[in-house]
C-alpha cells in the first residue's frame, strides 16, 4: 500500500493508535496532520514524525469539542498539503479513566452529568464535528475515506461508563451508515473500526477475549490502514468489529 502524497488528518494523534498510524502513513509516503489536545505531547510527537521525512507532518492543537477548533485542523491540512484523503477520529475514551482526577468511585447516579457531557462531546460530538468539517474538502475533492472510531463498549454497554458505551455503540454506526449515503454520490468512503481491547495500555491485557488476549495496536492500523486503500475501495457504511471475539464469550470475568 502506498499513500504517495496523500494526506491523513488524525484527531487523538499524539498518542496510542493515532500517532502509531501517523508514523505509518508517513512511512507510507503520506503527510500527517497531527490534531490533539495535549499541546506539549503533540509538538514533541509532530518533530518524531517529521524526522522520518522532513515537512510530512504538521500539528495542529485542537480540541475536538470545538467546531470552529475542528475546522480549522481541516483547513490548515488542504493549505499546507493541498487535500484531505482520509480522516481517522482517534481522540476519545472512556469518562471514568479520562476524567480519573473528578471520580471518586461514585455509584453511577451520583457521578456528576458534567463527566457523561465531556464524554459524550469527546467521544461522539467531536466525531460528528470532524466528518462535517471534512466533507467540505471531499465534496470538492470527489474523493476521501473516513473512518470514525466505536468500541466493544458500545456493543457491550457498561454500568459505569455511560457516556462512552452510547457514543461508541449505535451512534457511531448512524453517524456511518449517514456519511456513507451522503458520501458515495461524491466518492467519499466512510466506515466504522471498534476495538475490543488494544495494548495502547498495559491494563487493556486484563480485558478478556475468546483469542485469549488484547490486540496490539498496530492489528488495528493495518486495518485501518487496508480499509483507506484501493484495496479497501469497495466498503463503506460499515462497522469492523475487531474485539478477538469478545463479544462472543459467555463468561468474561
Ligand atoms: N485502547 C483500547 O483498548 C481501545 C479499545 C476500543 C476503542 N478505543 C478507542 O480508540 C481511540 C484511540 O485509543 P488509544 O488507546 O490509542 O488512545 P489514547 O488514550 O492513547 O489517545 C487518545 C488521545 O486523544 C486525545 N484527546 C483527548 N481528549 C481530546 C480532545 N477533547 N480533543 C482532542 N484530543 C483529545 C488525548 O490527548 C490522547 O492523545 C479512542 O477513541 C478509544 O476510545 C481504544
């Protein structure tokens, strides 16, 4: 797979699968735009990439809760590069370890609704605002994949992170399926990637899988990776459920 002077936008790319698939899009012959939140992480990760090939990467701090923030990652992406080829929605994660300074191990009713709000512009708001600024250029372009980020919560549900499990479940699978209706007329691909556990961390080794262990982060860029290719072409509108069987299992304690 090539990706010859294409150009992927990332939201979350300063660390864990966003910035591993930025190193491999570059390595691929690609450019980078880095968006994230963590200003500090996110130029040291920007300068790592560039070192692969000088001027391949840009960052550009955002945080995806805000639509004007959003656009304007899209924007700097076609002035510095000249287009969008593919947008992959990375920033996320689950309230209750994002936000772990605000919980105090509350019974759910009595978490504060200010934690599921975060989580649920992060997690399914931001997607929204990165599909909608994105589709500007690919409209214009007659062509791009996106790729919108969903979960083994969102199929599982979870009695303490509400906010997450909603986001990542059957929202991320109307949020595709309505992309992909508008997009293909365009040439515009859209589809859905949701991980079981991925080794980004050490603790997702403790979440159990009918395979008997947690993917590693590069299994799920590889099929990103497959998905936004020509070899991919021919999907759009659908959900890649990548959980090692999980969701199978009947006794997963
Ligand atoms: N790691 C897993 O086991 C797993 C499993 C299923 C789904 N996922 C999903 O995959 C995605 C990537 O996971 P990961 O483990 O590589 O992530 P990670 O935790 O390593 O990185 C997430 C990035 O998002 C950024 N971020 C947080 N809030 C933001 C905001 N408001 N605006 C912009 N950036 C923000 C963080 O700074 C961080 O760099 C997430 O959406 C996650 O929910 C991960």
């Amino acid at each position: 797979m090539s990706f010859e002077n294409k150009t992927v936008v990332l939201s979350g790319a300063a660390s864990g699968m966003g910035l591993l698939l930025s190193r491999c899009f570059v390595e691929q012959g690609g450019n980078a735009v880095m968006a994230d939140i963590d200003e500090k992480t996110l130029s040291e990760k920007v300068a790592e990439i560039n070192a692969i090939r000088p001027g391949s990467a840009i960052g550009v701090v955002c945080d995806v809760r805000d639509y004007e923030q959003v656009c304007h990652v899209c924007a700097e992406a076609v002035r510095v590069f000249g287009s969008i080829d593919l947008v992959v929605n990375f920033a996320g994660g689950a309230e209750l370890r994002m936000l772990k300074e605000q919980y105090h191990g509350e019974d759910l009713p009595d978490i504060p609704i200010s934690i599921f709000d975060w989580s649920l512009d992060v997690n399914l708001r931001g997607q929204v605002y990165f599909d909608h600024a994105a589709l500007k250029y690919m409209r214009d372009q007659k062509s791009g994949v996106i790729v919108n980020i969903g979960s083994v919560t969102g199929e599982e549900g979870s009695a303490s992170n509400i906010g997450y499990a909603t986001a990542k479940s059957g929202a991320m699978n109307g949020l595709t399926k309505s992309i992909a209706q508008y997009g293909a007329p365009h040439g515009i691909r859209c589809v859905c990637v949701s991980p079981g556990p991925v080794l980004t961390r050490a603790a997702m080794a403790n979440m159990k899988t009918m395979l008997g262990r947690a993917a590693e982060p590069q299994e799920v860029v590889d099929l990103i990776l497959y998905l936004a290719s020509e070899k991919g072409a021919f999907f759009t509108g659908v959900n890649f459920l990548m959980d090692g069987g999980r969701t199978l299992m009947t006794n997963k304690v």
